[in-house]
C-alpha cells in the first residue's frame, strides 16, 4: 500500500498543477461524466447515476443516506453499531460475492493513524473509474478511462497529457480494486468470524486478521453481508473502503 509521505505529497502536486490548468475559473459545477450507458452527471451535489438497467439512481450523498437500486440493494455508508459476539461460517463457507462492477467510497480519515480530510466516492467497472474526490475544502472528479485518467475541476475537464503526469490521486485505484480482497479471501477460506454487527441497518460478519498473522504486514478487517454474501467493508492501515450496488453499474465514459 501507499505510504503516507507519497500519498500527502501525490495530492498536494497534483492540485496545484490541476487548479493552475484551469485557470481563473469561475468555480462551475464539474460538467456532465459523459454520455455512455450507466454514466454520471456530476455537479455541485444531488447527483443522478444512470444504472446499468438504465434506471436512475440518487448518488449517495456525503453522509450516505441513499439508497441505491439493483443487484446488492445495499446503502452508502453511514453509521456501524457495536459488534456482538458469535459464531459463524468461515470465509470459505460464505463463498463470498464479487462482480466486476460496484460503487465505492474510501475515507482515508484516520490512514497510518494520522488524520485526514480526503474522501473518495464513485463507481468501478472493470478497471475504468469514475470518483469524486474531496480534499481540503477543494472537490473534483477523477476518471480513469482505458488507462488514461483524466480530472475535472471548476468546469474544466484535462487529461493527463494536460496534467503534466500529476494527477492528485492518492491511490483510489488501488484501494478500491477487489482483486487483493478476492485472494486473500480465497487464501482465508477457514478464517471463522470474530463477530457479527449492522453497518447502516445490514447485517455482517466480522473477519479479523492481526498483523504478522497469515504472512499479513498489517491489520485487516473483512465485513461480509450475512444476507447476500458481497464484500461490505474493509479496514486496512486506516483506511476504510466500503462497497455496496454490486453489479449495477453501467460502462464509464471518458468524459472529454
């Protein structure tokens, strides 16, 4: 994973050089995510989500309170209540879900112990992201597209070309992927559960491996919905990454 000195430092350059491509702008509100089957229309919030189904679904908001609709009808996240002891099926037992499409939100608040104010929500499909960001009072969108990224802010859409190959992201790609989840799931097929708590009203188990544990550098913690079976949360090195609407979201779109 990132370190945090790269991480602080990735954002800082990448913003500075961003705002100055854009100029005086006047602040607008982000500009449409493109035109493709599932895309986004960012702006300055009450965002609307096309579906892969088409249906349009209210992006969840900051203190996700959205519902949103499809195959894992699951809210954004909110609030945890406190775990309660039990015993369940291991990770093997639950055959836990994945698709190649889901929405996400990575709240680095508390990454390496160190406080920070940097969200990232947005929706993965196959490799392509779309992810607002949010970092020191400033807001814009990233998208990754085919492996070029582009960023959007105050109305003005650039690529990396235009960047300058400094791109404040901080890693987004990386924490939000599934494919590290997928393996060491697989490879901790006979982890039991430590616990069973609610994240926004569902119901999940916990799995906690220790640091030093099962060739593990770090502590890790696993929730899995005890009604569907997706992957609901993850907690590494601070860092919380969520995961809810698997396999309803549509294609992404390079937005300029």
């Amino acid at each position: 994973m990132m370190d945090r000195r790269r991480f602080l430092g990735s954002i800082g350059i990448g913003t500075a050089t961003l705002l100055a491509g854009c100029g005086g702008g006047d602040g607008g509100d982000g500009g449409d995510g493109g035109d493709g089957d599932g895309t986004t229309t960012a702006g300055g919030g009450g965002d609307t989500t096309t579906a892969g189904d088409g249906t349009p679904t209210d992006a969840p908001d900051g203190d996700g309170a959205a519902t949103t609709q499809g195959a894992d009808t699951t809210t954004s996240p909110d609030e945890t209540t406190p775990p309660a002891t039990s015993t369940g099926p291991t990770l093997g037992d639950l055959q836990v879900g994945f698709e190649n499409n889901y929405r996400f939100r990575v709240d680095y608040s508390d990454y390496e112990g160190q406080p920070s104010n940097m969200v990232v929500e947005g929706e993965w499909n196959g490799g392509d992201v779309h992810a607002e960001m949010t970092y020191e009072g400033q807001t814009f969108e990233m998208y990754t597209v085919d492996g070029t990224t582009y960023m959007i802010a105050q109305g003005e859409c650039l690529s990396m070309d235009q960047l300058g190959g400094q791109v404040p992201d901080p890693g987004t790609d990386e924490w939000a992927a599934t494919d590290d989840r997928e393996a060491q799931i697989e490879d901790w097929s006979d982890l039991a559960p430590s616990g069973q708590t609610t994240i926004d009203g569902e119901s999940v188990w916990i799995f906690t491996v220790d640091a030093g544990e099962r060739g593990n550098e770090y502590p890790v913690t696993y929730y899995v919905s005890t009604n569907s079976g997706y992957l609901r949360r993850v907690e590494v090195q601070g860092v919380v990454v969520d995961y809810w609407d698997w396999g309803n979201v549509g294609p992404i779109d390079a937005p300029c």
